[in-house]
C-alpha cells in the first residue's frame, strides 16, 4: 500500500468534504494533521495530548467528536483490539475492506486492501440478507522489523532494540 504525504492527506480531505458539503473544522483538520504525521495508531488520549501544544484548552470530547467525523467521512480506522486510530490512505475508496496487521511487538498498525477476502464477506452477508457497510478485518503478528529482532541470535553483538517484548496473545 502507498503512504500518502500528510500535506496529500489533508488536501484530499479537503476535497472530499467540499465535495460532500459537510464542514471540515479548523479543530477536525487538526487532528487529522496530528494522526498523518503519526506513524501507526494512536489513541484517543495520546492525540489528545498532542492536540493541547495548539488548543491548551481540549477536553477528551473535542477529541472524540473529531475522531466520530473522521470515521464518518472515511479519513481514519478505528483499530478495535487496540483501541486506537490510522489514518487511511486510501480514503478516496469510500467503499473497501481494510485488513490492519497489527505488530504485537512495537504496536505499528499497516492497513492493506483485502479485495479477495473483501468478496467473501460480501457473499456471506448477501447469503443471509445481511447489508454490509463497513469491514474492517484486524490480524496480530509481528512486522518485519520486530521478526528479524525475535529471531536475533546475537544479541550482545547486534544493533537490535532487545527491550520491547512481544506482547502474548490469548488464542
């Protein structure tokens, strides 16, 4: 999947609000500006304190009434098991089924398209007069980095960050 710039991010936001004729606040472009110069997932409360460097006076409401329009506009995921939010990067697809694989190790969240899953989906809601309006598919694992650290054999010898351990997952 291709990582839009933030400036890319906003513009399209933009765009796409005055398309929809909805308002897209100073305070909404904010934190949407916050979270595409995030990389990965961030929660509510860390975007919260990020959000006071500009407006000392943010309460969690003020976030979460952002965050509930970016959902709604299609601009951000929520990442349920994690309780945190990703920009989307492909927010001009209104209708797609995202897959979040999400490092148990460092926490980086990468959303990539699930076209061949996303047409299971659809039939089996089609199947039991289900009507599909968003799905959102989330796998744990670890990413690339955080594989070649677990497999690190020499770890007195290596450059690799040996502090953070995977979290356990209940199965």
């Amino acid at each position: 999947m291709k990582i839009n710039s933030p400036e890319k991010i906003l513009s399209q936001a933009e765009s796409i609000c005055q398309q929809r004729n909805v308002r897209l606040t100073p305070q909404r472009l904010e934190v949407l500006r916050l979270m595409s110069q995030h990389h990965g997932a961030i929660s509510a409360y860390d975007l919260l304190d990020l959000l006071r460097a500009s407006e000392p006076q943010a309460k969690p409401p003020t976030i979460y009434r952002a965050l509930d329009f970016l959902l709604e506009q299609g601009f951000v995921h929520r990442v349920e098991s994690t309780n945190s939010y990703v920009v989307c990067h492909h927010f001009e697809e209104p209708s797609h089924t995202s897959a979040m694989l999400i490092c148990d190790r460092c926490g980086a969240v990468t959303e990539q398209h699930a076209e061949g899953v996303e047409a299971i989906l659809k039939s089996l809601a089609k199947s039991t007069g289900f009507a599909l309006t968003n799905s959102v598919i989330e796998a744990h694992g670890l990413c690339l980095n955080c594989v070649e650290v677990e497999a690190c054999q020499h770890q007195d010898e290596c450059q690799h960050d040996h502090t953070v351990v995977a979290k356990k997952r209940g199965r």
